[in-house]
C-alpha cells in the first residue's frame, strides 16, 4: 500500500474537530473504521487475504447460479453460452490452483513489498470526487496495460504459448476461471493493478476501493452470465464490453483484447459484439 505522511492536525480521527473548521470528509466515518483495524491492515498478511477473501466472496454468487442452473431452467437465460456449464471438479481446478498461486507466489511478493514499502496510514479520509476520478483513472490505465500485454501474449506465438495459453483453456468462461492463469500472467497483471495507485499516489482508501472495484469487473468479466445489472448495460453508448465482450475473446480468440472498456479494440479494429455461428473457430493452440 502507498506511503503517505501525517495529515491530520491533531494525529485523531477528523470527526470531533470544533466548530469553525472546514467539514471533515464525506468518507471520514469509513476511513475511521477501517483505521481501527489498523493492525490487520498493516499485517504482512492482509495483501493476499484481501486479495483472496475479495476474490472469492465475487465468485461465489456466480458459482452460486452455476450450481443452481441445472434445476432453474430460466437462469440459463443470462448464460451468455447456455450449451455449457462448468462441473464441480472443472470450479475446483480453478480454486485449487488460485489458492497455489496465493500461497505460493502472491503472499511472499506482498510480504516482500510490505518489506520494503512498510504502510503508513494518513488520518484523514479523501475527498470523494478525488476518490472516484483516480479510481477511473487507474481502471483506464489498467485496462489500456492490459490490453497492449494481452493483444502482444496473442500476436507472438512464443508468448501465447508460454504464458497465456493457460488462460484459454476454458472457451466458455465461469467465475472462478478469472485468475485461472500462468504466475507470469497473474504477476503482469497484479503490476499493473498496482502501478496506478502509486503514479497517482491515492489515499490507501481509493487504492482498496480500486482493488475491490478490478477483482469486481475481472471476475464479472468471466462470470459466463449477461444479468440485467451487468456494468456493460450501466455503462452508455457502448463504452464498455464487460462479460459479453471478454466471453467472445475466449470463444472466439482474435477479438475483445481489452479487459473492460471497448475504446482500444475500437482504435485497433479488434472489437467484435457476438458470436456468428459460421465465425466461430474454437482455439485448437
Ligand atoms: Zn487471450
Ligand atoms: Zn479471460
């Protein structure tokens, strides 16, 4: 998490500041609860916890539909690929091998970076416009990584094959193959989560709100399901693929190569919005 200095006058929670002064911010009462559990969130642990715990409690009302589908026919409605469904010992791969992957290789590159970059609290909360204008900063920046590293693990045969294949391994998409990846693909992309928030230097508080917001859209963005609530219908004029979008990328692979929004695949003519039967070509890689 960033360092950042001492901002609060007296070194208190801003909320029982005397009449007179500027209004605390909207988010003071938030950032003081979180403070109060200051312990865990400086623990060396809490990284990959937070990054687990987040991750899963997303996938679960996805794995919850899957599970359910079989014996209510109209939620197939909203599978974006109603033929398939992924079987218990398919989601267990999954979670087995996210799980490897926290234990193993997540949590002693977040101990390794508490090391060297130990947290520091501020007191004071941020502002909320200043909250939400670096949180869409950092998921554009994300996205625009994203998309060069993915489009670049495609186009050299070398890279796809070493890194990024393992990814495609399911062609239909289901919540728990979001981080079902290589460590060198999960490592790209947990840098450019991070890389955001340092340029910006964001309050601890926007960088937790930009990590829960990222796991949220990438484990929608493989949830398999096309809901009414879905961000890409809440998102006007088509600015954003979401679910749709990123399912295609796995059905059809030579398409949607941006992780949310739909402006680079636009700018690079790779943006495809549905699968026509005769295009499409399962990756035989
Ligand atoms: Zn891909
Ligand atoms: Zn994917």
């Amino acid at each position: 998490m960033e360092t950042h200095t001492h901002n609060g006058s007296s070194g208190l929670p801003f909320c029982n500041q005397p009449n007179g002064l500027p209004d605390p911010p909207a988010l003071q009462p938030l950032w003081d609860s979180v403070l109060r559990r200051e312990g865990l969130l400086k623990s060396p642990l809490f990284p990959a916890l937070f990054n687990f715990a987040v991750y899963t409690a997303f996938c679960s009302p996805f794995v919850a539909l899957d599970l359910l589908s079989p014996w209510l026919p109209f939620l197939r409605r909203y599978k974006i690929q109603p033929q398939s469904s992924p079987t218990p010992q398919m989601a267990w791969l999954c979670l087995a091998q996210s799980i490897y992957h926290h234990v193993v290789f997540i949590f002693p590159v977040t101990v390794a970076h508490w090391y060297w970059r130990p947290v520091s609290l501020p007191r004071m909360a941020p502002e909320v416009p200043t909250l939400l204008l670096q949180v869409a900063a950092c998921l554009l920046l994300f996205d625009f990584l994203s998309f060069l590293w993915h489009l670049l693990h495609h186009k050299v045969p070398w890279l796809y094959k070493n890194f990024h294949k393992v990814h495609h391994k399911h062609i239909s998409t289901f919540a728990l193959t979001t981080q079902y990846a290589s460590v060198w693909e999960l490592v790209w992309l947990g840098f450019f989560t991070v890389v955001g928030p340092m340029l910006l230097r964001c309050h601890p508080l926007t960088e937790m709100t930009f990590f829960i917001v990222n796991i949220w859209l990438s484990v929608e963005d493989h949830s398999g399901y096309d809901l009414p609530w879905s961000t890409h219908r809440l998102v006007p004029f088509g600015l954003y693929g979401g679910a749709p979008h990123h399912d295609l990328h796995h059905l059809k692979f030579k398409f949607n190569y941006a992780p949310y929004f739909t402006h680079w695949d636009r700018l690079f003519g790779t943006l495809s919005h549905s699968a026509k039967p005769r295009e499409v070509k399962v990756n035989q890689d």
